[in-house]
C-alpha cells in the first residue's frame, strides 16, 4: 500500500472507529451465514444424539437425526453440510471395503438429508481411516501406506458418495494422484457435476485428536500420518499441492487445520484466486469451548472472532461445529 495518511491531526484515524454505525461502514470483512459449512458425525442406530466428551456442544447423530440436523441447518441459512462416520469397529478391516458399501453410514445419510431436505449441499469425507483397522487414511503393508492403491480405493469411495448424492466430494486422505483419478471416474459414471472440495494442503497436524475420538479412530491409529499429511514447518509446499490438484480437476480447496494455518490461507488466496476454504478443526473448537466454559474468555465474541479471521485471512468459507450457533447468533436469535 504505497498512499500515506496525512500528518496528525489532519488525519485521525480514530475518527472511523468512534462509533459502531461508522465501524460497520468501513469495516473490510464481514462474515454471514452463506460462509459456514457444518460438519455433523454419523453413526448407527435410532433417535440417538450422543454426546462427543472432547468437543462440548457437539454430538454423533444416528441418520434420523442427521437429517433433522439438515432441517435444522438449512432453517438457519447454511448451505452444506459435511458428513463423518462413526464406524462400528467390527466393520473396520484391512480392506476397507466398507468404505464403498452403498449402504454404509456416510451413504444412508445422504439419502436421508437429500430426502429431507433436498435444498441444502451435502458434503463429504473421503480417506478410508474411518474403515481402516489400522485407523490410518490409506492401506498399510509392512509400516507404510501405499499410495497408489489406496487412490483405487478411494475411487470407489468417492463414486459410491456420488451414486447416494452428494454434491461435494472432499478427498482428505492426501494421497498423491487421487484428485485426478476421482475426478476421470466421475466424469466416467455420469457425475460430471459433482464438486471436488480438496482437502490440497492438510498438515500433520496435533489439532485433530478431539475428532479422531468423534470418528472412532483414535484408538485404531498406529503411528502417526506424517508420511502423507503435511510437514507443519512448510508453506511453499503447500502451494505446489494446491496447483497440482487444481490443474488435477479440483473444482475448490481447503487448508486444513485453520487458524494456525492462516498464512496459507492468504497465500492459497493471493496466488490461485480460487475458492478456498479452512477447516476450523476440533482441537481449535474445544480450545474455545473449553476456555468458555472456564469463564477465561467470552466464547461467542471468541466464536466469532475466529471465524472472521478466517475470511480476513482470504477464505471464501469455513467448515466450522459453530456453525449452528454462529448463524443463530447472526440472525439475532
């Protein structure tokens, strides 16, 4: 920015924040409810909201009440929501086959809200960590996890979200090739318009252990995914990432986690001027929660505060569990 503020006191800059009516007319970023997208945990059985102890406020729903939680959040205004399963742990196998099962949790689920609630987005995981008995995103075969024939699976997994519904498929696993490889089988079974949300720059991160208990997988995960998730230490890595799975066919991508994170956002944004979305993950959320509940800080001013830097920070819109909150609080409810 090369223009310079006249000197004082010709030029006050406190005069546009002295009261709110002047603060909202000059403020740069604004978040509203068309921002959020609401990841929700699946699981099996009827009429059960269960209680997630490492997130407060956030529950596993059985499909029923899935689809409510769909009702409920396009009443308020948000657009997608994004599913996660809680897979029965006799169902998890070193094949993984139930990732592909059309009549697995993720897939019911997305019959159930397109049912329901034809009019909201509905979004997807892809990685196999929530079938896999060794709790990692692709198949392992002596210690390592094999790239490419985790990508076959992953395929299946992403044809057989499409064929129940969804609209946006979010390949998390970050294998190498696999953003193409969905994309051609897409386009192949008739899907052309299904979106891919690419999770293109998902680090290694110590953030994810409250979802890993949502999902089921903490206590199946051997080892550590730093093979395949990103070095926390990398930034220009990240870009390469994003340009390679833009030019595989990624319609939108995601740097994941978010807040620690928010220099990617800003170059992801400046560079590819694509859509670009964070993940504000479950480590970021009960961080928040927890000091809340503490009484150590205000959590809704928090809430929001967090989520305004994301679009600050260039993203276009922000997986977040406040999401629910956020819209009612945005609405004055």
């Amino acid at each position: 920015m090369s223009h310079q503020p006249a000197a004082f006191p010709a030029a006050r800059l406190r005069r546009t924040r002295q009261s709110g009516a002047i603060r909202n007319l000059v403020r740069e970023h604004t978040l509203t409810v068309d921002d959020l997208i609401w990841p929700v945990f699946v699981r099996d059985g009827q009429g059960i909201e269960e209680p997630v102890a490492s997130m407060p406020g956030v529950v596993r729903r059985s499909v029923d009440k899935i689809a409510e939680a769909a009702r409920e959040a396009a009443d308020l205004g948000i657009s997608a929501i994004c599913l996660f399963p809680y897979t029965d742990p006799s169902l998890k196998t070193e094949d993984c086959a139930e990732a592909w099962n059309p009549g697995n949790l993720s897939n019911r689920a997305i019959r159930a809200i397109k049912e329901a609630v034809p009019e909201i987005a509905i979004m997807t995981d892809v990685a196999l960590d929530p079938y896999n008995i060794n709790g990692h995103d692709g198949y392992v075969v002596d210690g390592e996890i094999l790239n490419d024939e985790t990508v076959e699976a992953l395929v299946k997994m992403a044809v057989a979200q499409a064929e129940s519904g969804a609209d946006i498929i979010g390949p998390s696993d970050m294998m190498d090739g696999r953003i193409g490889a969905i994309r051609t089988a897409l386009e192949a079974s008739g899907h052309s318009n299904v979106m891919i949300l690419s999770y293109a720059a998902k680090y290694a991160s110590a953030f994810y252990g409250p979802f890993r208990d949502a999902v089921g997988a903490s206590g199946a995960l051997k080892g550590d995914k730093a093979t395949y998730q990103m070095d926390p230490g990398n930034s220009d890595e990240a870009l390469r990432l994003v340009g390679r799975d833009l030019d595989e066919g990624a319609d939108m991508v995601m740097v994941k986690p978010g807040m620690p994170y928010l220099d990617i956002c800003r170059r992801v944004k400046d560079q590819f001027g694509v859509p670009t979305y964070a993940y504000q993950v479950s480590g970021e959320y009960a961080m928040i929660m927890a000091a809340a509940q503490n009484g150590w800080i205000d959590g809704d001013k928090a809430m929001v505060e967090s989520l305004l830097g994301f679009k600050r920070a260039g993203c276009d819109g922000i997986l977040t569990y406040f999401a629910p909150a956020v819209a009612r609080k945005l609405a004055g409810q």
